[in-house]
C-alpha cells in the first residue's frame, strides 16, 4: 500500500468541541477551573492538540501506510488518528475488554493484551503511544516494547514534567490528583529511553491543559542497517 499523507481533521460535531475551542481562547482560566475540579480536560483540548500534531508530523516529513496505537481505550482518539494519517485501517491495543469493544464500534480492530508485554508478528510504519506512557511502570521497557512493533517511526504524546519544585511535587505518583499509580516523566527521559536501534528526529512540549503538567510529542524514526559488498 502507497504511503499517506497527513490530512486535516475535519471538526465534526463531538462532545466537547465547544469546550475545546473555548480552552485555547482562555487557557490559563480553564487549566485552572478544570485542575481544581480534577476532571479530565485533556480530552477537551484534544482537537486542538491534534492540529498541533499534524503539523508536527509533517514537519518531519512523515508520510505512512499502517499505524497502531498502544493504549487505544475506547478508540475515541484512536478514530481520530486515523483520519488525521488519511488511512482507511488503524489497530489499536488494549487490555480492557469493555473499552477494546467500544474501539471496535469505532471501526478500530483491536488487540486485547498488557501494553507494557505486548508481542505481536505484525508490524506497523507509526506506533503511536497517546497518553499512555504515564500508566507504563518502566519507561524504557515500554518504549522498547513500542520499537518491537514499529518498521518505521514511534510516536509518543504525554504529560509531562520538568526540572522545577512544582513539577517534582506534581509528577510524584503520591501527587494526589494524578490518576496515575506512577510517577511523571519529563522529556528528556522519554528522548533517552530509546535505543540505538532508534534515532529521535524531533521533540515539543507545550502547556498542558492540566496546569500541573506540560505535554510533549516525541517522535523516533528506525534506524535501517543496510550492508555493502
């Protein structure tokens, strides 16, 4: 199948829409009443972050022809990925039954396995992880499970933390409001989990919209060993 190009996402009617647009106007405000409230505001803000991704992407040039996203849920953000890459098919992965079914009402085909010991003989050009590394106990094997799956690129967006007294406080797995039973990564932990089989060809972080985070897209493409006579 002929690679991809990136494509716009149309802004359907969805729960939430409203709210997004809304959230990107008056940022700081919203961090604010939705952080206080403890909801879920990520989601809100999700059109809005996916337009920020596909430029991202097509900075660095990535055209594909399969995808998968690891930690699918229930195939909402999964859908929408799929639209994005212009692809008729996507895969995703989950261990939750209820929610891998609702992906599959999506038109999502769906893996039921453990993310973090996932093995699989199929191989993707873009293996996505979506707000799932902060749920995967060791980073670096999670990432590694990520590789095992991709022939071409990996692409990872999370919460994420940096270097201040805030950060320290709000990235701890005791931090009260983070749903998480693990701690927070910063960027550059992600960049340094992969390995030499991997080369990250481009990084951003932006202001989450949980005041107590940042959110970082990282993108790895694989190395390809080629040998000469």
């Amino acid at each position: 199948m002929r690679p991809t190009s990136i494509t716009a996402v149309a802004e359907a009617p969805q729960p939430g829409g409203v709210a997004a647009r809304w959230y990107e106007r008056v940022l700081p405000a919203w961090q604010v009443t939705y952080s206080l409230l403890n909801w879920n505001p990520h989601f809100q803000s999700v059109p809005g972050e996916l337009r920020r991704l596909r430029q991202f992407l097509e900075k660095n040039c990535v055209t594909v022809s399969s995808a998968v996203d690891v930690g699918c849920g229930d195939g909402a953000i999964t859908a929408r990925l799929r639209d994005m890459l212009g692809l008729q098919r996507i895969s995703g992965v989950d261990l939750n039954h209820e929610l891998a079914e609702r992906a599959r009402g999506r038109g999502i085909e769906v893996i039921e396995a453990d993310m973090e010991t996932l093995t699989s003989p199929s191989k993707y050009d873009l293996v996505v992880s979506y707000g799932s590394l902060h749920h995967a106990a060791d980073t670096r094997q999670f990432v590694r499970t990520l590789g095992r799956l991709s022939i071409g690129y990996v692409l990872i967006v999370d919460n994420t933390v940096r270097q201040n007294a805030l950060h320290r406080v709000t990235g701890s797995r005791h931090f009260p409001l983070e749903l998480s039973p693990y701690r927070t990564r910063s960027s550059e932990e992600i960049v340094s989990a992969f390995d030499d089989g991997f080369r990250v060809i481009g990084s951003a972080t932006f202001r989450n919209a949980n005041v107590f985070h940042d959110r970082s897209f990282v993108l790895a493409r694989k190395l390809v060993v080629s040998c000469e006579l």
